[in-house]
C-alpha cells in the first residue's frame, strides 16, 4: 500500500488499540516529583523556575478572582509543550496535529471563561457585543459581527495548534525525503538540505513551545475579559 505524507497524521493503533491514549497519558511519566526521600536536584530546581516565571508573568495582567486558574494554566502548558515537542522525535505520534484533540481542549475552556463572564458579570459581558456610540442602522450589523468573533475563538485556538505543527512536519518531512533523493545524485546539494533540515528542527522545538504558550496566553486574556 502506497502511504502519503498526511499518513504521519492519522490516529494509529496497535493490535486493535488506539495508541492515542497512550501518547496523551505518557507524557506526565517523563516529568519528576519532589518525594520526601528524594532531594531537590538541578532538574526540578530548573522545572520549579520554569514554573514559577511562567505563572508570574501570566497572572500579572488576571484580577485577582482568576488566580485561581493557575494549576490549570501551568498544566496545560506542559502538557502541550510535551506532546508537541515528543512529536518530533522519529517514530513518534504527535497527538496535538489531530484538529478533534484541539478543539477537545480549546472549546470547554473557552466555554468556561464565557459562562464565568455571564455569571459574574452580565452586564458587562453583553455589553462587548455593542461598542458605546454605535449608529443606530450600524446596531445589527455590529451585534453580528461580534457575535461570530466570539464564536470562532475556539475555532481559532484549535486551528493555529494543528496548522503550525502539521506545517512544520510536513516541511521536515520533505525536506528529509529530497535530502535522500539527493544523496546519491547531487551530494553537494543533499548536504545543504541536510543543514537547512538540521536548522529547521530547530526551528520547529520553538514554534512547538511557542504554539502551547500561544493557546494558553489566549486563554488568558479570554479569562480576563471575562473577570
């Protein structure tokens, strides 16, 4: 059977069971804990700093009422950070590139900021649908506009998540693939894809990192929108 490109993009499973679990639920595993009968060393000590930064520049700019997202925030960070990142390795089944996953995540969270907004303040909350000192025949036109804004967040959250890391592994992909085309025919060349190949791993670690910070930055300023 010929295979694609996308076929890297589809959910695999082995005898019969969907490895996606597996890929969502190792991750946790790779991370260390502070038992009593263990001492801090320099990996938690560096895991703690992490921690402890990103959730400080994260909670600066929330009212006080959102503190409480914290755990949330910092455990989705790391988690898609991980996923995104372990993706990356040969062999390796990336569970963020799956459009349902995303929206698993991105459309209840969103949900949760707007119904937090309608509880807390309704007045508010209804108000961001009509800008102050609208024209009167402008009125429906804006409600509708700002009501479609509001409803493709989601759509928007998990969208950029999958496009920016299929992109990235579709790029790696085929670079790699003409890289041993190459080889044999022009190895001068192949080695300069090679290089770009090796660069744009690189890249692709950040934009992994980048891309979960993004989507729960978001999140973030949802939450503030909304408190």
């Amino acid at each position: 059977m010929a295979l694609t490109y996308f076929d890297q993009f589809m959910l695999t499973s082995y005898l019969g069971v969907p490895l996606l679990l597996v890929a969502i639920t190792l991750p946790w595993v790779l991370y260390p804990k502070a038992l009593p009968i263990i001492k801090s060393n320099r990996l938690l000590n560096m895991q703690n700093q992490f921690i402890f930064k990103f959730v400080k520049q994260l909670l600066t700019p929330l009212p006080e009422p959102a503190h409480k997202w914290a755990l949330m925030f910092t455990s989705l960070l790391v988690f898609l950070m991980t996923l995104n990142i372990l993706g990356l390795l040969p062999y390796t089944f990336t569970p963020t590139t799956q459009l349902s996953l995303n929206l698993g995540l991105a459309i209840p969270l969103w949900l949760t900021t707007v119904v937090i907004g309608m509880r807390n303040q309704p007045t508010i909350t209804i108000a961001h649908f009509l800008p102050l000192g609208t024209p009167a025949y402008l009125i429906p036109l804006l409600i509708i506009i700002e009501t479609v804004s509001l409803l493709i967040r989601p759509l928007s959250l998990g969208i950029r998540l999958t496009a920016n890391l299929t992109a990235g592994h579709l790029m790696m992909q085929l670079i790699a693939t003409a890289t041993l085309v190459l080889l044999p025919l022009m190895p001068t060349v192949a080695i300069t894809t090679y290089v770009l190949l090796f660069l744009l791993s690189f890249l692709e670690i950040a934009v992994a990192m980048i891309q979960a910070y993004v989507f729960v930055l978001l999140l973030s300023l949802y939450l503030q929108e909304n408190t």
